[in-house]
C-alpha cells in the first residue's frame, strides 16, 4: 500500500510543525518527559494501543491492520545533546545549553507522521506496526536496551530505522549490507604527578607534559598497529590541566573516543593504549588510571533487509540518488535490535545541495524539513513490502 502523494503532503505538513516544536523545546536523555507525553497522547488520541514509561521515558505503541501480515517494527529516537543552539531561526531551541544537533527531533516527527498515516489507513494496512520512541540514543548504555528488556520487540518480526543525515544531499538514500555504522566505545585517563612552581620545575612532576607527549603517542595507535585493511579512529576529545600560568599541573585529565567494526580490532587498539599510558607515565614519573568503556556494537544490517530497503526505495523514490554507501564511524544503538531481529537502518540525505550544513552535533546543525517528506514515504513503502513478505 503506497503512500498517497496528497495525504503526504498533508502528513509533512503536519511533521514540520511537530519537528519545529520539538526543537524548541529539546529535553536531554533519559529526560525526555514532556516529549514523550506529547508523542503519547497524539498516539493515543489517533487510537494506537500505546506503552507509556518504557525504558524510563520511551514509548511503544502498536496497531493492528485489517489484513494479514508480518509484525513491522519502526523506531525513532527523542532525545536532544547539551548543546547551545547558535542558530538564528525562530524555531531554535528555548532551552538554555540544549538542542536537538543530531536530528532526533525529526525522526521523531517522520515516525509520528508514519503512525497517522497507518491509523487512518488502518483496514486497508496488512500486519501489524510497532513503534518505537526510544530514548538516551546519545549516552551510554543508550536506550536500547532498556527499551528491547522491557518487551518492545516482543512478536516483531523486523525492525526498521533511519537517520536524517546532512552529510548527503536531501534527496538522497543510502544504506548498506553488513556493517554501516562502527561500535563507538568512549575513555579517560588521568595522570597524577606532583605539582609546584613554574619556576622550578626539577622539583616537581609535571603532569602536563605527560599528558601532551602521551595525546601525540596515542596517536600511533591506529597508524601503526591496526591492519590498514582494517578501520579504527582514536580521537582525543578533552586535554584539562593546570590551574595558573606559573603553576606546575599536578594532574591532567585526557578524554575521548574509539571507533571500529570489529571486537578483534577494539582489543588491539586497547591493548595498545595501555602499554602506552604505561610506559609514558613511567617515563615522566606519573602515576595513572586508565578507563576504558565499551559501548554500542556496530550496526550491522542483514543483507536481505538492505536489500530490500535498497530496492523499495528505487521504486518510490523519484525526488534523487539511491545508492550503496560506505561504513560510516558514527555509532548509533539501533545495533542492539539489530543483534535481536533482522533488519536495516538506513539515512535519508538532510544536508544542503552545495555541502555547507553544519555537521551533526554542531551548534548551527539544521536539517533540510524536505527531507521529512522523503523519509516518512520510504518507512510507510518498506514497512508494507516487510509485512506482506510471507514467504
């Protein structure tokens, strides 16, 4: 059952609104509260058989068709980053130091427009449709988990998601079998030495200047110890140290982010960085910890889901590109219901034609709202392919 083009643009219509609200109004993960009251009651008002509380803040909703059919599960996630909005638009966020800058408002809106969609076509639609409203995508352990231990693909036979992804062109689709997405695991180092005057530096240990040589240490982490076949990236994202320009730092913080595909990789690259922080602190006589914090497993979607996303979306999608796009090192938890049903997460193009969004996570980050249009026909096409699949 195809989408009706009148009834899209009605339903886009109505999904701009609701991203637009969204956006001033963020609210942080595993904070979501008021939008998941609002996600709630329009479900609920539209007549879907709705969970409210799940995994915390999440919501689960379910509708049941006129005709027989597979259980389709369709997933948005809600929640915003502690970001400053530095965009000058009147819908930017009204929340001092948060906004949405990963697009989670509009994914929320498409799939709200897909559960409209499906109530009032709710006879002619074969098998049944879960959504899923997830919250916490942007922290550890993420809501995912949370969101599939308290039933939210119990009976589900498939699982579907999509990402608003500026760095395409609105317009365009991509996805790709096996692994798109990388297992994105998060550290912290702390040197300790002693501290003392500028002055006099034979007197103290400076922590510092470990921390700098071991920032350009690390460095040789992936360049010379992972299989250049292989993909990893190690990423220094916080240096903190020193309290005063004549003051020796005692201690020094250094934070960041290791991304792979693979669990064989991952061990090498933590193995490295151990005997690296070891072996510099001994060197500038510094005393450590190391944390090293494993998160999402990679998106890996399967191959016949891709593919039938890939093929779906040739056949709707009139408006630009579809095509097979490369592994990507963002991480996103929609991994874990990958882990528990077949599968496909895919993006649908957000960014300006000329390349000049702002990335994601960015303080100007926007979306172009055309691409709403987009992804909310491509979920209501692959969702019914997915549900009259009986074979």
């Amino acid at each position: 059952m195809s989408i009706d083009e009148r009834q899209l643009q009605s339903l886009h219509g109505q999904a701009v609104e609701w991203r637009r609200h969204l956006h001033r109004h963020p609210e942080l993960s595993f904070k979501e509260t008021n939008t998941s009251a609002m996600i709630a009651d329009l479900l609920e008002s539209w007549g879907l058989e709705v969970r409210r509380g799940v995994a915390g803040t999440g919501v689960v909703a379910k509708l049941t068709g006129g005709l027989p059919g597979r259980t389709v599960a369709l997933r948005a996630d809600i929640d915003a980053l502690p970001i400053q909005d530095a965009k000058d638009v009147e819908y930017a966020s009204e929340v001092p130091g948060v906004m949405h800058a990963c697009g989670h408002d509009g994914h929320t809106a498409e799939l709200l427009a897909v559960a409209k969609h499906y109530s009032m076509n709710r006879e002619r639609t074969a098998g049944t449709r879960v959504f899923l409203f997830q919250p916490g995508e942007e922290v550890l352990p993420g809501g995912a988990i949370g969101m599939i231990a308290d039933g939210a693909l119990d009976g589900v036979d498939v699982v579907y998601g999509v990402h608003l992804w500026t760095p395409l062109p609105c317009g365009t689709i991509a996805t790709r079998p096996g692994p798109l997405m990388a297992e994105p695991d998060e550290f912290e180092i702390e040197l300790r030495g002693s501290g003392g005057h500028g002055g006099l530096p034979h007197e103290a240990r400076d922590a510092l200047v470990a921390g700098a040589h071991l920032a350009v240490a690390l460095q040789t982490v992936v360049s010379r110890n992972v299989d250049p076949l292989e993909a990893a990236v190690l990423s220094i994202g916080q240096f903190r140290a020193g309290t005063a320009r004549n003051v020796i730092a005692d201690s020094c913080r250094l934070s960041g982010t290791v991304r792979s595909f693979t669990p064989e990789v991952r061990e090498v690259v933590r193995g490295r960085m151990d005997d690296i922080i070891r072996h510099n602190s001994a060197l500038h006589r510094v005393d450590y910890t190391f944390e090293f914090y494993e998160g999402y497993p990679p998106v890996v979607n399967d191959p016949s889901e891709a593919a039938r996303v890939l093929r779906v979306a040739a056949e709707v999608h009139t408006d630009g590109e579809v095509r097979e796009c490369e592994r990507i090192m963002a991480g996103e938890d929609f991994s874990y219901y990958l882990k528990e049903r077949p599968g496909c997460f895919f993006f649908v193009g957000a960014g300006r034609a000329d390349g000049s969004s702002a990335p994601h996570h960015h303080p100007g980050f926007d979306i172009d709202e055309t691409a709403l249009r987009h992804a909310i026909r491509l979920l209501v096409a692959v969702a019914d392919d997915a549900a009259s699949d009986l074979q």
